[in-house]
C-alpha cells in the first residue's frame, strides 16, 4: 500500500528542488522567503510557521520557483492539512467557543454604540449656537422683523 501514498508536500518541494540544481539560498533569493521558513517547508513543519495565508503564499511562490503547479501543490497541502488536523473535539468545547464569541461580539457592539453616543453627545455641547445659520436663513428671518 505505500506505492499509492502520496509525496509529502514538503519532500515534492525538495525534490524538485534539488532536481533544478538550486539551493535553498536560491530559492530564497527568489521567492523572497526567509531560508528558515523554506527548511520548515521541506520538512513539513508547517505549524511552525505563521499563519495559513502566509503559509499557502509561500507554498504558491515555492512552488512556482521549482516548476511545480501551484495549484496543485495547494491542493495537495489542503488534503494533508484536513486528515492531520481532523482530531476529536471535546463535546463541552463548541458551546463554550460560541458562547464566548457571543460575549466578544455583544462587547464590541456596545463599545461601539458608546463611541458613537459619546461622539453625538461631544458634537451637540461643543456645537455653536446661532452662528451656524445659513445666509440665506438669516437674511430672511431679518426681513420678516422688520415688516
């Protein structure tokens, strides 16, 4: 059964880099991706990088500099991230998770209705009086004093 398994993503990247001859430093050289980070890749020690969107760009721009697709290579890496990510979830986890974002939610709301109160309230003390009529508003009110 092991000739159907798949390459890691990793071990793909290395072998078709050093299948065009070029270093790591090359590579980095490149893409522009600090030559730690492309070590991490190629051993498939994709926790110990930033987050998933820098990952999935490093692995596109990786990709691209040893002549893989990058798309495949992304799709590759989604697959071996869905069976080594899928662990067993505790029951208590999820209600407590949602009931928090909740919390969080409802707080930024409030805070953000304060704002604007606190925003609306500033404007009307501060606001002039009288002199914020417009021309035209005032010369009439003029007229009709008079007659």
């Amino acid at each position: 059964m092991s000739g159907g398994v798949l390459e890691s993503v990793g071990r793909t990247l290395k072998k078709h880099r050093e299948s065009r001859a070029m270093s790591v430093a090359e590579v980095a050289r490149v893409t522009r991706i600090p030559v730690p980070t492309l070590e991490a890749m190629e051993r498939d020690h994709f926790d110990d990088l930033p987050g998933e969107v820098f990952v999935r760009g490093f692995l596109r721009s990786f990709a691209r500099a040893v002549g893989l697709p990058a798309q495949e290579v992304l799709a590759r890496y989604t697959q071996s991230r869905r069976s080594t990510v899928a662990a067993p979830i505790p029951v208590t986890s999820p209600v407590r998770a949602t009931g928090e974002s909740n919390r969080r939610f409802g707080v930024a709301i409030a805070c953000v209705l304060l704002l604007i109160l606190f925003t609306l309230a500033i404007s009307i003390v501060l606001k002039p009086r009288g002199k914020d009529i417009p021309q035209e508003l005032s010369a009439r009110s003029a007229t009709h004093h008079v007659g």
